[in-house]
C-alpha cells in the first residue's frame, strides 16, 4: 500500500459508480483516515510501516506527479505528526508544495482543501503545525530558516482553504495557533524584525517574519505585538521631549520653543463631555493622538487614572445614545451603524474614530454596540449576509431564505420583490439603471450581494471612511490587522462571558480584610444573590466595564479594602482604575445587599453627576 503514490491513492480511491463533479476528489480521506488509524493501533504493523522512501520517491518527481491525491492522504497518516517524522519527510513535502508543483496541481490542491471535512482539515493543519513546533522547541530557526518558511507557506495554504470553505462546523482560529511563538523573547526579535523589513524590499536572505503569518499568533501574542508597539510609540514621543528640553533653545529650530508635552492632556467638564472632547481633538495636532492620554475635570483638578476610565465610559455612553443622532439604529434597538443621512457633520465621526483608537490604544473596554461588519472592514474583510442577519434577523433571515432555501424557479411570479429596497428610511435602487427590477431564481444572489453591499458599504461609504481615517491616526494600521474579527471586537469591546466563581477565587484583600473576614463573607453571600443584570452592573461600578475582557474574567484581580472613615449609612466606593471595592462594615447581610443594590444602580463612584 505505501510502496508508491499511485498504490496508496487507488487503496482509497471512491467507487466509479458514484458519480463525481469534474475535478472532485477522488480518494475517501475519511476512509483513509479511519484505515491508517487502525492500522498504526497496532504495534508489529506500525514498526513494519516505512513511509520514507515515499516521500523521497514524492520529491524526486514533484514536478510531473500523477497523482495529487497522495497530498490528500499523507497528512491523515498519524505517523507523519511525530517529531522523528519531521526533518526527513514533514518538511521535505512542504518543499514540495510551496516549490515544486505545477500551476495546475497546486490549484487542484487549494479546491479540494477546501472541500475537506473539518476533522480532515485537523489533521492536515496539524502536521504542519507539529512541525513547526518541533523546529522551534529545538532551536532550529536559526539554522533552518527556510525550512520553517516552507512550514509557514504551507499552513497560509490551508488557513486560505479554511476561510473559504462552506462547512456546518468551522475549525476554530486556535487550531493554527503555535503555542511556542508565545515566547516572549522571540516575539520581541519577530517584532523588530517585521518594523525593519516593512521598510525594505524582500530578498533570498529575508528572514522568516511571523508577523506576517498573523493566523500563527494566538491572541495573547497579537496583544502583547499591540500593546508592545503602542508603548514604543509612546515612550519615542517621551525621548523627543526629553531631547527637546536637553537641548538649548535653536539647537532643533523646526521645534516651538517651548517642550512639547510628553502626554496629551484633555482637560473637560463634565456637563458638556462631548462638546469639550470633539473640540480639544478637533484643535490637536495628530501625534497628539500617540501620546500617553490624560484626562483632568475642571469639577475635580485633581489627575488620576480614574478619570481616565470614567472618560472613555462616558464619552462613549452618550455618543451612542440616541440624542448624539450620529447612528442609525437596528429595528431592536440593540445595534447601532453608521447613517446614510448624517444629521451631523462629517468630522464627527473623524472624531469618533480617534476615540475609538485611543481607548483600544489606552487599553480600555468600551461600549460598542456595532455588529461584526465593523470590524471586519477594519481589517479588511469584505461584510457578508451573516452580518445583515446579526444587524437585522428579519431581513437577514428573509435574504437567506431566498438564497438558500428556496430552490424553486418561480421567485418572480410567487415573492414579488425587486431591486427597490427601504434602507435607513429611504428607498434606494439596487441596480440604478433599472428601476424596479424584479428579483428572479437567475439573479438572487446579485440581489443579496447588492442588498448587504449597501447596507454596510455604499450607504455609509463617506462617514465609514472619515471613521476608519480617525482610527488608524491613533493605531498602526498593521498591526489592528493581524487581528481576526472576531479578535478585534473582543479587545475592544470584551465579551458577555462571565464567570464569577474565577472573580472570586482572584479577589485579594487589603488592612483588615482577609477572605474569612465576617463581612467579606457576608459581601459574598450578598453577591450571589443579585441577578445577572446587577451583577453586571456591579463590574461596571469596579471596572468602568460591563463586559469581560476577550481573555477572561482572570485578567480582573479585584481589590477590597475597608472605605476608611465609614458607617453603616455610608454606601461601597470604587476605583475603577485600580479595581479596588471600598466596602464598609455593615451589621448585616441585608443591609449590605442593600447598600451594594443601591451603589451599583446609581453607579456610585468617583464620576458626580
């Protein structure tokens, strides 16, 4: 069976009376699988199997190869996961598919990866990526350089063939994820390695870049790559003053002769957040944006971290109600997205987008209630019907319907829809060079394609853009992009997962508090007895968030300590900004909950209304 390609393909080759689309694949891969598991369960037959001289056999005839199927078989071998597989046969075959096959053989290859069965796709990215590892555990980046970019190459191949398959299961984006790149050595040399080749044109000597292999990254490392370039900046911003003041007066004369301040302060009042915010961006030079953001209330002069939160909980709070009138909202009223009618000027949502930046730059959560679509166009994936479907479930729902389930021929004479939409209270032509153009069996897709084209792209285009211009002032744009999605949207905004036990278990405690305090015990027992809306509501009052950071509720160290100077009249204080619940004695559990219920409601903290 392993002596030659041809023999192992025709093992598994499907039954000719099953009939098969031109260019489908051949060979059962689920058959194989099950076949070489089997078969390599058992220990005589697994020591008598020698699958080198195959792979040798592979690499000498790349270039002519017959049988492009073995490419299929070989990763569901589990024999060719193991470290011993790896120099010799592992990284040969990625030679040979990155270098060697024909036009023809690799797009035959891309089709049928994308038709693999998720368990299948497993096991393929699996061999590559076991590969990887061993290289790296071992040391042998340096010395086998190339080989590791070969590994690289083949892996892109299959997360491409990942995102275009059509499957009921997905496999998830941490089946690429290659624990060893955590290092946090390592990462910092591919970091400074990706800034100095960004500037330079690729060569044979061009090292291997993870960074450009974002899919690899796990997303502590795409944190860590965002956090690290954002620090740089800041601290490149902090040695130009430093060299500014350093320096007499002349010496640098393109430079005002006073220092430029290391931060950008924004000084507001608290009535008028919003007009004091959009005027102070609105009148700053852009690298303003970069720098080290402090916030000061002319209510309290004071400077502190808390200020700092409540800011970017507020601004963003009363940007997205309905009186900013900057946003459409979803029939439910629980999204929101970009108008086709602004009410307001353009530079606003320039500002809003700066904004946006800085609290992903300044490490802060914030409410953004906009669907996926958002931040898939941040990075450059195109908006899909699975985004009208989260924004609008009716008119998502109806247009899958359509596209989908309704496999008769008779769409024009039974639904009776044409290209005339509602979007946004207006009616829009979907195809302005026919007027009421009717929707039929033949062009429903162009239907659905031009339906979410609008309503996420050509509606919104000018103030989407404005948006993504402020945004990227404050962030590098290569460096939002090696973010998933779905990754973006979870730094940014956290997620709804929460998980009280792990709040508990990290809780530290502060002076007299320790956890078998009787009033620490008592505070507990009060919590478990709020409801999930006050609970989160609770978070809010210690975070200035009420969601969840994307990597867990074991980010949160929560800090109690007695609210100093206090009665039983008193009600528990927060600092958002260092977690810390101020929490004064109270005689019994009911009043506790009491006094807790009452705090969190009103959010009582270090913002006075």
């Amino acid at each position: 069976m392993f002596s030659t390609s041809s023999s192992l393909v025709a093992s598994f080759t499907k039954a000719s009376e099953i009939p098969q689309a031109a260019g489908a694949l051949t060979v059962d891969l689920e058959a194989a699988s099950q076949v070489f598991d089997q078969l390599l369960n058992i220990p005589w037959i697994r020591k008598s199997i020698n699958i080198e001289p195959l792979v040798d056999n592979i690499c000498s005839s790349a270039a002519v190869i017959k049988s492009p199927e073995i490419f299929m078989l070989l990763p569901t071998i589990s024999l060719l996961h193991e470290d011993l597989s790896v120099m010799k046969m592992v990284l040969a075959l990625s030679i040979v598919i990155v270098e060697h096959l024909n036009d023809t053989a690799i797009k035959t290859l891309k089709e049928w990866w994308s038709s693999m069965e998720t368990n299948i796709m497993t096991k393929h990215i699996l061999m590559w990526k076991n590969a990887l590892s061993f290289m790296l555990r071992n040391g042998l980046l340096a010395t086998h350089n190339p080989g590791v970019k070969f590994l690289l190459e083949a892996l892109k191949y299959l997360h491409r063939a990942n995102k275009r398959a059509r499957r009921t299961q997905d496999v998830p984006a941490s089946t690429f994820y290659v624990e060893e790149i955590n290092n946090s050595v390592l990462l910092l040399g591919d970091v400074n390695l990706w800034r100095f080749w960004s500037t330079r044109e690729d060569t044979e000597v061009t090292p291997v870049i993870f960074c450009r292999y974002p899919f690899v990254l796990s997303l502590i490392c795409k944190m860590a790559i965002f956090n690290n370039n954002a620090l740089f900046t800041k601290e490149i911003h902090k040695l130009a003053h430093r060299l500014t003041v350093m320096c007499p007066s002349g010496t640098f004369p393109d430079n005002p002769e006073s220092p430029l301040a290391p931060v950008f302060q924004l000084t507001l009042r608290r009535p008028s957040l919003i007009e004091d915010t959009f005027r102070q961006l609105g009148a700053a030079d852009h690298d303003y944006f970069q720098r080290e953001l402090v916030v000061q209330f002319v209510e309290d002069m004071k400077l502190s971290l808390v200020n700092k939160r409540d800011f970017f909980l507020h601004v963003f709070e009363e940007l997205l109600a309905p009186e900013s009138e900057m946003f459409m909202y979803n029939d439910t009223k629980t999204l929101v997205w970009f108008p086709a009618k602004p009410r307001v000027e353009e530079k606003s949502y320039f500002l809003f987008g700066v904004l946006c930046g800085m609290a992903l730059y300044n490490h802060n959560i914030v409410h953004l209630p906009f669907p996926l679509a958002l931040f898939k166009k941040m990075v450059g994936v195109k908006p899909s019907l699975e985004d009208m479907r989260e924004f609008d479930p009716v008119v998502g729902g109806s247009l899958r319907y359509l596209l989908e389930d309704y496999t008769d021929d008779d769409v024009e004479e039974n639904l009776d829809m044409t290209f005339t939409v509602i979007w946004d209270d207006q009616k829009v032509e979907l195809d302005p060079k026919e007027t009421g153009k009717p929707v039929t069996s033949f062009n429903k897709k162009q239907f659905v394609d031009a339906y979410v084209n609008l309503a996420f792209n050509q509606s919104a285009e000018k103030v989407f853009e404005e948006f993504r211009r402020g945004f990227f002032k404050v962030c590098d744009r290569n460096v939002v992009e090696l973010f998933q999605p779905e990754e973006l949207r979870g730094v940014m905004v956290g997620k709804e997962d929460y998980d009280w036990d792990t709040l508990k278990q990290n809780t530290v405690y502060d002076g007299e508090y320790h956890a078998r305090h009787p009033n620490i015990i008592t505070f507990w027992e009060a919590f478990e007895e709020l409801t999930d809306d006050q609970k989160k509501s609770f978070l809010l009052f210690l975070t200035g968030c009420d969601r969840a950071p994307i990597l867990g509720m074991d980010k949160i160290q929560m800090k109690v300590a007695v609210l100093q100077n206090s009665t039983e009249l008193h009600f528990p204080e927060s600092l958002t900004c260092h977690f810390l619940l101020l929490l004064p004695i109270y005689p019994s559990k009911e009043m506790l909950l009491a006094r807790l219920k009452e705090a969190v409601a009103h959010n009582r903290g270090f913002w006075k209304e």
